[in-house]
C-alpha cells in the first residue's frame, strides 16, 4: 500500500478522533468551572474534595487515567445495572472530560485570581452577587489571562487523545497501528509522518482560533478600578 491509499484510510478514523476530543473539551471545560468556582470560594469539605480531584488529574499520567476510567467506571456504572454502557470510545471520553476538567482548572483560578483586588471589592460594595461580578466585572479580565493556557491545555488534549488505543478506541493511531499491522511494517516511517502532519494540522487549527479569540480580548485590566468605573460599565452591559 503507498501513501496515496493509506491517508483516505487515516482520514476515515478522524471523526472519531474529533468527537473524542471535542467531547473532552465541552465537559472538561464545565468541569473546570465547576471545580474553580468551588476552589476560589472555598467551601468548605467541598473545596477540599475539588483540589484532590485536580491534583489526581494533573498528578496521575493520563494514560493510567484512561485505563482507570476503562476498567473502574463499568463496575461503578454495574451497581445501576448498565455495565453494556461503556465501550472503548465512551471510556476515553470520560478520561479525557476528567483530565482537561482538572488540568483547566489551573488555568482558570489563576485567572480569576489575576485580577485586582480592588475590582473584587468595589463589585462588592456595589451588592453585586458572585455571578454578576464574575460576568461583568472580573469575567472580562480573567478570560484574557486563561486564552493563552488555554490554548496550551487544548493541544495537550489533542496530543493525548492518541493514547486512546491503549484502552481500544478506533482513533487515527490505533487505525495507523492496524494498517502497519496489515502491511507487516513495510511503512513505518511513512504513516507516522502522515499521522505528524494530522495532529500538526489540528494543533494549528486549535492555536488559529484560540489566538483570534486572543487578539480581540482587552490587552490588559486597568491598573485600578473605582466603583463609579464599575458601576458605568454595568450599566453599559445591561
């Protein structure tokens, strides 16, 4: 088989692979909200369980995540009586959701933290509710902090989406490995370089758009922020 017949058959695992890593970042990104909001308000007990959740995800190599959300989640899911639920593609989903959740809450509370404490305390004293200050106040700035870790944590997410065949999915990689197989290893360097050039192409396509999204947010927070300043631009939002 030349190259010219092995790319359709590559690209014919790449929907796959796609829906793998959308999936991941849509779940682990509220994931990630959640375990931020719950970190920086410090709840108590709860705040507690949250850390250990993103210390698990940024602690334990993702390809032991994968196999724990493999082999562990059936036997959690067989106690509601749905053990046939789960399959290779649904597993990697869950590990992946778990480890960009954990890994984007680094991201996140950083940012938030990021902003000036003087703008915390004059959305305070206006009576803002946490989510008002969040998404008029705070929101705004914190969401230029995270773009560029942002964008970091996709294209780690998309480099470890490969290490789904390890647990049976059907991505790009284990469809490389088949065909090698296949063709007694006659093309080695041929489909890693074929398969270099996909994930290169998806990591240039996540880094264009986190950067369009960059380039448009505000350059940086003012340095200060009265409450009359807050109290305008709340109204100018409403």
């Amino acid at each position: 088989m030349d190259v010219s017949a092995m790319i359709p058959e590559l690209l014919s695992a790449l929907p796959l692979t796609l829906a793998i890593t959308f999936t991941a970042m849509l779940v682990g990104f509220c994931l990630a909200l959640v375990a931020t909001t719950l970190r920086v308000r410090r709840i108590p007990v709860v705040s507690h369980l949250t850390d250990l959740y993103v210390s698990y995800a940024r602690s334990v190599p993702v390809v032991l995540q994968l196999f724990v959300a493999f082999y562990g989640l059936p036997l959690l899911v067989a106690l509601f009586g749905s053990a046939d639920f789960f399959s290779p593609t649904v597993a990697a989903m869950v590990g992946l959701s778990f480890y960009h959740g954990g890994y984007l809450s680094e991201v996140m509370r950083p940012a938030y933290l990021a902003a000036d404490r003087g703008q915390h305390d004059a959305a305070d004293s206006l009576g803002y509710t946490f989510r008002q200050k969040i998404a008029r106040v705070v929101g705004p700035q914190a969401v230029h902090f995270a773009l560029p870790g942002y964008g970091n944590s996709i294209i780690y997410l998309i480099h470890n989406v490969a290490l789904v065949m390890y647990i049976g999915a059907a991505d790009v990689m284990a469809t490389a490995h088949l065909i090698m197989e296949r063709d007694y290893n006659q093309y080695q360097f041929e489909t890693y370089l074929v398969l270099a050039v996909i994930y290169s192409l998806m990591c240039l396509v996540a880094w264009l758009i986190v950067r369009f999204f960059e380039l448009r947010s505000p350059m940086q927070a003012p340095e200060t922020t009265t409450t009359a300043q807050i109290k305008n631009a709340a109204v100018a939002s409403v």
